[in-house]
C-alpha cells in the first residue's frame, strides 16, 4: 500500500525522477493553445519548480498522498497532470493546466486553486502563473471562473487571496487536498 503516498514501493509505478515522459502527460488542452508548450528540459525545469513549491504549501492529492507534481510521473494516469506554457502576449506569464485522472474529480478545484496560491505566492521568475482545470473535468467552466477571479484580484492587489470562511483561512481541515493545520493526514499542512 505505499504506492498509494508516492513511496518508491513498486518503480515501475512511477517514471524516473527527471525523466522527460511525454507519452505519460497530458495532451496539451485549450487554455495553452497558441502558446509556447514547454516540453524537454523545459518543461522538468518548471515541473521541478512546482514539486518545490507544492511541498512547501502543501499541494496533495488526498486520493494518492503524494505532491500534486507526482501525478506527472505516475504511469497508471498518463493522460492526467500539468502542462505548461509561456504566454505568447506576455512572457513574464506561465499558464498551467491541471488535467486531472478522472472528469467527476471532486478535488480538482481544491488542487487548481492550491498550484494557482502556490505558484503565486511567493518570489518567482513570473509575473503572474495562471492556472487552468482542463475543459474534460465536469466543473471545468465554474473552476475556471473562479480562477480568473482570483487571479484578478492578484494582479489588482499583489495578494494571493485567501476566501473568508475557506478551510485554509480558518485552519480547520482542508478534505479536498487532505491536508489539516497539524498535518495529520501526513501531508505537509496547507499555509495558503
């Protein structure tokens, strides 16, 4: 049952670590198209950087227990995980789309909105990481708008916000990504 956190218990679970995979990604959906897709070094250059920072804010997959980044090196999902690419209007802005592993996934909005605060919560080369689930999952368009809200109200204000009321503002446990304020769940506790 360690798989199931990300442990090393079975390697051919998981693609090498640093190994560019593309047959194990996800297709590159509508929010990146006509942008510059990363791919090669590229691509495990940003993808490296998210895994930091999901460790340090507590992205999890509470179905997988594991760093949201992992999702990308699990062979039993390859259609599922983050693509990435440079905005072609602005290259200071980096657009990622969440693919998740299944269209009824009642963590995606949870997750997105973690990889959206995470990115842009702290010093990054970007200004802005605009974070997208793909349109496959059935909330995709209500999930969206509420990420295109967030994300103004960060470039209006330079804040990540954080919703009166939401499990992360108040401390109390956060089901969706299993991450509580006493990291409980064994997950890093969720500060954003």
């Amino acid at each position: 049952m360690n798989w199931l956190r990300g442990g090393d218990a079975d390697d051919d679970v998981f693609n090498e670590e640093g190994a560019y995979v593309p047959e194990h990604l996800p297709e590159p959906g509508a929010f990146l198209d006509g942008h510059e897709v990363l791919t090669g070094d590229d691509h495990l250059a940003v993808h490296a950087a998210s895994r930091e920072r999901f460790e340090e804010f507590g992205v999890y997959d509470a179905t997988f227990g594991y760093n949201l980044a992992q999702l990308n090196r699990d062979t039993r999902h390859p259609d599922a995980g983050l693509r990435y690419a440079v905005d072609d209007a602005a290259p200071d802005v980096l657009r990622v789309e969440f693919t998740p592993t299944t269209a009824f996934c009642p963590q995606s909005g949870t997750l997105v909105t973690g990889i959206f605060r995470a990115w842009n919560a702290g010093e990054s080369e970007y200004r802005l990481v605009s974070v997208r689930v793909a349109p496959m999952h059935q909330h995709s368009e209500a999930t969206n708008e509420k990420l295109a809200g967030l994300e103004e109200r960060y470039l209006e204000t330079g804040e990540v916000a954080v919703e009166e009321g939401s499990p992360t503002a108040s401390g109390a446990d956060d089901r969706e990504t299993g991450a509580r304020e006493d990291g409980g769940s064994g997950a890093p506790s969720a500060p954003f």
